[in-house]
C-alpha cells in the first residue's frame, strides 16, 4: 500500500480483530498479536487494547521498533490534519434539520426509486379505480421500526410512515381500508388470527399482503441457513391465494429470499428491502399509480438455498447448460445411470436464477432496438460508444434503466460470463423513443493477468444492452494491439 500504491492515510482494524488473532490460532496470546498487527503496518486498533495493553513493553523487548510506534502516530495525525480536526476538533450537530421537509421528499424519492416489481400478473398494478376495498395484512403493514432496517441505530419509529398509514392518509378517501395484521411479527407461528384476514378478504376487491422480515433478522452477524420467509408468512400467502381475490405481496427484507412458491401464488409482487423511514408513502403511490416502479435488482434471486453461491458475473463452465435438461420429476423409474448431458444445472432447479441481477418490471413496457457500435476494431486508448433506441411502448409515463453488459470472450485468465459496465436511468413518456448512448474507455476492459499485471489484452469481445443481466440486444466488437 504504501510503497507501490504511495498511501500515506492510516490503517485501522476492525472491530476486535488484533485480538481475534488469537482464537483464530494466529496468535499464542493479545501481547503477539499486538506484535504482528503493528509490524505489519495496522496503525490503529479498533475496541481491543492489545496495542495499549503491549506495545509499551514489546518495544522494551525489541521486538517492536520505536520507529514504527512514531510511524503510525504519524500517519493517524496525518489524518486528523487534514480534516481540520486540530482546527475544530468540536462539531456541534444541528438537530433542526432532522426530518426536515426536503429530507423527506428526497426520502421518499428513494424509496419509490428502489422497491422492484417482480410480477404484474394481468396488469393487477396499479390498483383500478373501480376497487371499492382494498384489505392490508401481514405483519410488516405496520411495523415502523422493522421497516427502517438494520442497523439504523438514529432511526426514530415515531417518524417511520408505514405503508398501512400512507394508504389510509393519501387514498383512504378514494378505498375503504381494511386491516388485519394476521400475524404479530414476521417469525409468528400462530395461525388462529389468519381467519379473519381471510373473511375480510371475501370481502374485499384486492388484498395488499406485507410480509418479509424483521429488521434483526439481517445484517452482520444474522445468516440464515434457510431463506423461506419465516414463521406463518407463507401460509397466510397461500391461504390468501385461495380467495381468489387480486393479492398483491410487498416483500420488506434486507437479503433475497427463497419466494418463488409466493410468487407464484400472487398476481403481483413488489420487494422494497427495508425502504426507511419514507417507505410507506413511496409505495402507497406505487400501488395506486402515482409512481411507476423502475427498481432494478442489485443482487440474484436463487429459487433454492442451495444454488448460493448464484451471481450474474459467474465464470464459464466447461458445460453449460442447453436449456433442454432432464429435471427431477422427468427422470423414469430405475433409469440407467447416466450423467444426464454432463451440463451444469441442479435436478431439482434448474440452472437459472428466479429473478437475474437487474431483473425489474414496469407499468409499461420498453422496446430496445438498432443496436450501434462506434467501431468494431478498438486500441486500448479508445473509447467505445454504444448507442441504443429505447421505445415506451405502454401507457405510462415511466424510468426504465438502461443496462450494458460486456464479456471478454477468451483470455489469459478466464473472464466472466457478462459484466456491468454502464447504466442510465432514462424517462420516457409513453410512446416516447429516445436514442440513449452510453460510452466506455477501452481501459476500462483491463483486468489482472497471469503477471499480476493490470492489462486490456486483445481479443474479441460481446456487449449486451437490454434490461437486465439476462435480456438484451448484443453485438461484437475487437480489441487489438
């Protein structure tokens, strides 16, 4: 870092990890893992006192050098220099600004701007103005502190508007509400109140379920060895299904779960992570048409647990699947054994995701067309410029996020299969084409090679521009010497 990089910041540890060296069995004891931490250049320890505790005597010993105490002393107050700490080492913090007006608006922006419409089933969204009632259930209808999230340590609840509280106060006038928690947080098991959620749904024209799960459920430290949503949340979805009735599901969870059988059960699907403090309104105008959906997934959606690890920008298999595999409920009885095409896909799912990274519907629907390239023969200085015609071919007025996806086709190193390189948010109104261009230095393709060294080698590579990791129109283009 510092010799070939030429840092000159400091290095601190993380939290207890100097005196985690020793029950990793790195270290005998805190005195040598204070000795090994500093040698090797961490000039500030976090929340353990090995340092405090040791160094005093270790460089008694020799076995720390004054110099590399003095060096690390530096480089902490190198720091605190330059952020003009020794000028104003007191900042006094100005609560009147707190859930100010704009902070909200631009909240809630955010929060319409992220949550990501995964099925829309006969255009159940927006919700028709010729629903009357509409009921909400579920345990995350209501929860203002599990909608903030984890971690959010100055998160007041008494500001958090829920979604139950924002479809009441922005469009209570225009749908009679009815609510019925069902379940009294995301892991309760009890079942006796989802009765009543089911006989207020016989009476209701569209149901709204919000389920997921509790803020403490994720976050450092909070793995699951499942990800089914917990508790009774999925019989409730599949008792509500059972009405027949328009059900919509609204995912809050700070991870992707295992939900195809729940999607499969609704007309449409909604998943906002945990959307914060401004959550509830931002998806009360989702649901009634204000805002259009235009959230992109930022992660892969397994269909099971055990196809984890699953990620778009994967290494080609020597076998990729064709598409044409032999599932688990196709095999015969006593079949011959055989390794059934030799590809690489799992018996019982398949090889592909249940949602791809950038995975993300819309109220419209976009056309991507006349895919241009500015040269098909690139040197490494270049810059290539992709040029693309979008089209809202729907009915709304609406963001659809332009994605480009590069693949370095053969290399010194095996490269992935595709890799995000460029996006942009693009508005169109409907019926609206717009020709979107996206630019790429061909430096930009460069990556560490058998040398270690960071080089664009020359080849042939693919683009792809489309809507997500897996849809798109593709072209070639050459990178030579």
């Amino acid at each position: 870092m510092r010799d070939e990089w030429g840092f000159d910041g400091f290095v601190v540890s993380d939290w207890a990890s100097i005196h985690e060296m020793v029950p990793h069995g790195f270290c005998v004891d805190d005195k040598e893992a204070a000795m090994k931490a500093v040698n090797a250049g961490v000039d500030m320890e976090m929340v353990s006192y090995t340092y405090m505790n040791y160094l005093k005597q270790l460089i008694a010993e020799g076995k720390v050098s004054q110099k590399i105490v003095d060096d690390a002393v530096r480089n902490i107050l190198r720091v605190k220099y330059r952020l003009g700490l020794f000028q104003n080492p007191f900042i006094i913090a100005n609560d009147s600004v707190l859930y100010a007006p704009s902070h909200l608006a631009e909240a809630k922006k955010v929060a319409a701007e992220s949550v990501i419409l995964l099925k829309n089933r006969n255009h159940t969204l927006p919700l028709d103005k010729k629903i009357k009632t509409i009921v909400v259930v579920g345990p995350l209808a209501d929860a203002p502190y599990e909608q903030m999230g984890t971690w959010a340590f100055d998160g007041e609840k008494a500001h958090t508007q829920t979604p139950l509280q924002a479809i009441r106060s922005l469009y209570g006038e225009r749908v009679k509400v009815l609510y019925e928690p069902a379940l009294a947080f995301s892991r309760d098991t009890l079942i006796n109140r989802i009765p009543k959620a089911i006989a207020l749904a016989d009476s209701a024209d569209a149901v709204i379920a919000f389920v997921g799960e509790e803020a403490i459920l994720s976050g450092e430290a909070h793995c699951l060895a499942d990800l089914h949503l917990q508790g009774a949340q999925s019989a409730l979805i599949e008792a509500l299904a059972k009405t027949e009735k328009p059900l919509i599901t609204v995912v809050m969870a700070g991870r992707p779960l295992t939900i195809e059988k729940e999607v499969n059960l609704s007309d449409a699907v909604l998943y906002t992570f945990h959307p914060g403090t401004m959550g509830g309104p931002a998806l009360a105008d989702l649901l009634f048409g204000k805002s259009v959906p235009s959230g992109k997934l930022p992660v892969t959606f397994p269909r099971e647990v055990g196809q984890v690890p699953l990620y778009y920008n994967h290494n080609h298999t020597g076998r990729a699947p064709l598409g044409n595999e032999i599932l688990l409920n196709k095999i015969p009885v006593e079949a011959g054994q055989t390794s059934l095409g030799c590809t690489s896909f799992y018996l019982d799912a398949g090889f592909y995701p249940l949602f791809p990274f950038g995975y993300g519907l819309s109220y419209t629907t976009f056309l991507y067309s006349n895919l241009k390239v500015s040269n098909r023969e690139l040197k490494r200085g270049d810059i290539l410029t992709v040029s693309v015609d979008l089209e809202n071919t729907g009915s709304y007025e609406a963001t659809e996020i332009v994605q480009l996806y590069v693949h370095d086709k053969a290399a010194s190193v095996t490269r992935p299969v595709k890799e995000l390189k460029r996006f942009e948010r693009v508005t169109l109104k409907a019926g609206e084409i717009k020709n979107v261009v996206l630019t790429l230095p061909v430096e930009e393709l460069a990556f560490y090679n058998l040398e270690m060294k960071k080089t664009v080698e020359p080849g042939e590579f693919s683009l792809c521009v489309g809507t997500n990791s897996q849809e798109g129109i593709s072209a070639d283009f050459k990178v030579v010497q």
